[in-house]
C-alpha cells in the first residue's frame, strides 16, 4: 500500500484554517486524534466538523481554543460541557441534511479523518460500524486520512470505499468503542410494555440507543416478520434476529435487510455486522430519507425527548437554552413513519426526570428547542400509557396528556390547563 505513511506525517497534511470531518460515533478515530492534538501548537483556528462521538475529545480542552473550534452537528456527552460554555459550537440540522451540507459546499471540507478495515483483494475498505454523512465527507473532501484497523468490522453497502479515494493511510490496531447495554428498571420496562403494543406484526421499526429502546425490544419476542429500516441499532435487536423475529419479509425496500447508518454497542453487536450480507449499512441521506421511510409499510419510529408541553411540542435537544444533543433524525423519521401506510411515530419518554422534575410540562421551558413539532406528533408514551394526539385539538391534547403524566404532576398540569391555556380539561 504506497500511501501507506506514518501517522505524524498523514496529519502534517492539516493545516491552519482547514476545515476537518471527523468520523463520528464509535469510529472516532483515536490515532489520530492524538497526533492532531500533538500537533497542535503549529495549528491555528482548525474547525472539527462530527457528529456524536464516543471516546475523548481531547481537541475541545480549553488550552487548545486558539488551535481548535469545533462545531458540533450532534453534540455527545464529551462535547456537551465545551459547547455550553461556549467553547465550542452547535448546528441544529436533519440527520439526513448533513451529506448535503459537505456535497453543496455550505460546509466546505477540506480534510476528512476516517476510521476503515483494512483492504481487501480487490482494494475495497470499510467505514465499518459507522457510515451516515461520513460516506459523503470522504467524497467531498481534498484530503482524505485514515487510520486502517484490522479490529474495524467489514460492513457492507455504503461503507466500501476503495484505497485509491484515500490520501494517506495510517496502520493501527485499537479497540471500536463499546457501550455496554443499559440496566432497565420499572420505568422503562413499562415504557417499552406500552410501546411494544403498538407495533403491529410486520411493522419496521426504527429505535435509537438506551434503556427506552431496549426495553421495546425485550417485548417483541412474540412478533412476527418484523423489518428494520433504522439510523441505528445495538446489541438489542440481536436476539430479534436470531429468534427469527427480525425477518424483513414484509418490506417494500430492501426485503430481508436491516438497513441502517450505524452501529453502537458492544462487541457482539460488532461480531454480528462483520462481513453480514443481511446487514446493509447505508448513507444517511438515503436512509433518514422521508420519501424512502415512507415507502415501507407499517413504519413503526420509536425516539425520545428530553421535555414535551401540553400542545404536544417536543424537545429533544436542549435543556432550556443549553444544548444538550441534537435534532438528529427524530423529525425524518417521525415525518416518514406518519407516511408510511399504517405507520406509527412515536414519541417515548419517562414521566419525570431523574431528579424528579415533570417530563410532561405546561409549556417548554424557556429558550427550549421544538425538534418535533405539534403538528409532527401523533403518538406520545409514558410509563402511565400511551396519548394519541394526531388530529386531537389543543383542549384535547391537553386532557390526554395529563392522563399519562406522573399523578403527582397531573394537579399542576390541570391548574395550568386553566390559567395558561385557558382551557377546561
């Protein structure tokens, strides 16, 4: 491999005033993370453009401010303390918007950082456990470095990309990110019981990471040829697969597939992907796609939120005024799924928070960002139940959201029914 090269020559490449793409999720890639960083005093005003990321991101740490911005287009828990101290920056857009902002120039990349398997005997290397807009960057990218793993699983779809697209090569051999699967408790466990009696035998899901997710999953054990067409999946849709729950036969697009633009979780989820022809990983553009979404039957989207109002609005990505994640594609699918013939958008999420603080409230808190919108929502789930509130007026909405709130918070809410909205509930 000609373009073989040490890793601090492959970062030499970077220079001040790029702009860089870094490959995002757990395919951050380490290596050259730290040779970046390293590099760091001969560097001046560098943007890092990713997404959420799993690992350090050392380049954020306040001593590198002149060196480094990054700018966030997902913000993980590594980013979230630099971008609300404003140290780093934040960009709400769609997940399936973000190859669109690399391919027209609205965020100019000049140096693409790249997490790949090795080639095989035809010259063709994986993104691996992650594809979304990376699939895009590289493409659109002047230079294009890549840290070559043999660890990286080998997915299929649009994660080959062939040696010559790449600039440089850097060998190494480090672990993928894992997370471990999330502990479920009462909560969740009802959430998932509620939300799991929505979907319909033949249904494809799309679900996210966590214990909500999770526990959806654990109850669908009785179902019959459900399909994924999803952002992502972990560990959890296994077990769906191999009880043959998981078949894909009632898709429209891609039969038999679970198509999705990454992978998350630990190393069984990463065994299973490897080198898997059921398993097609797919540009992020493509899959958060609403008209492709839409084209498959019985489109069942399960996200979260961190805070919904009585109207039905939805926050998913800030607390208040402080970014806290992103837009990412809840809305995508959400709009799909509502397409889709005889989809469900839903919306779950625990009655309070941790702290014991309503998660169902008279209104968003202030500065707080409407990912989904009023209009977008159709299906909003607690433990308590389940509030259908498509086609329901605001009187309506109201009434059944306060039927699925935590008891001790549905007092307030009438109260506030009354004096904020002015209705009777």
């Amino acid at each position: 491999m000609s373009n073989v090269v040490p890793v601090d020559l492959a970062i030499r490449a970077i220079q001040s005033g790029n702009r860089l793409y870094l490959h995002s999720v757990a395919a951050a890639p380490q290596t050259l993370i730290a040779e970046l960083v390293r590099q760091a005093p001969r560097l001046r005003d560098v943007e890092i453009v990713h997404l959420h990321t799993e690992g350090p991101a050392p380049y954020a740490a306040p001593e590198y401010a002149e060196n480094f911005r990054v700018n966030c287009l997902f913000i993980g828990g590594n980013m979230r303390k630099a971008v609300q101290e404003g140290r780093a920056d934040y960009t709400p857009v769609f997940l399936s918007e973000i190859p669109h902002l690399f391919r027209d120039r609205i965020l100019d990349i000049d140096v693409a950082l790249i997490h790949v398997s090795p080639p095989d005997h035809h010259g063709f290397c994986s993104l691996g456990v992650t594809v979304e807009a990376a699939h895009e960057a590289l493409h659109s990218a002047r230079v294009v470095i890549a840290q070559v793993n043999p660890r990286m699983p080998r997915t299929h779809g649009d994660a080959l990309i062939h040696k010559d697209k790449l600039t440089y090569m850097v060998e190494v051999d480090e672990p993928i990110f894992t997370v471990e699967p999330p502990v479920l408790g009462e909560v969740e466990t009802a959430i998932g019981r509620h939300v799991a009696e929505l979907v319909d035998n033949g249904a494809t899901l799309q679900m996210g990471i966590g214990a909500i997710p999770d526990a959806v999953l654990h109850q669908l054990y009785g179902h019959k040829d459900l399909g994924i067409h999803t952002e992502m999946f972990s560990d959890g849709l296994i077990d769906l697969v191999e009880r043959g729950v998981v078949t894909g036969a009632c898709k429209t697009i891609h039969p038999h597939k679970v198509v999705a633009t990454f992978v998350m979780g630990t190393q069984r989820v990463y065994d299973f992907v490897h080198d898997n022809p059921m398993v097609a990983m797919l540009d992020v553009a493509y899959v958060n796609n609403p008209t492709v979404i839409q084209r498959n039957p019985k489109m069942t989207a399960i996200n979260s939120a961190l805070e919904v109002d009585l109207s039905g609005q939805v926050c998913a990505d800030s607390l208040g005024t402080a970014p806290y994640s992103g837009v990412g594609g809840q809305v995508d699918f959400m709009r799909g799924s509502a397409l889709s013939p005889g989809g469900k958008p839903i919306i779950a999420l625990p009655s309070r928070t941790s702290k014991g603080l309503a998660r169902i409230a008279p209104t968003l808190k202030p500065g707080a960002g409407v990912v989904t919108s009023r209009a977008h929502v159709h299906y909003i789930v607690t433990e308590y139940g389940v509030a259908y509130l498509h086609g329901a007026s605001l009187r309506e909405r109201a009434r059944r959201l306060i039927a699925i709130a935590h008891p001790d918070d549905r007092e307030m809410l009438e109260r506030s029914a009354r004096d904020l909205w002015k209705l009777t509930v």
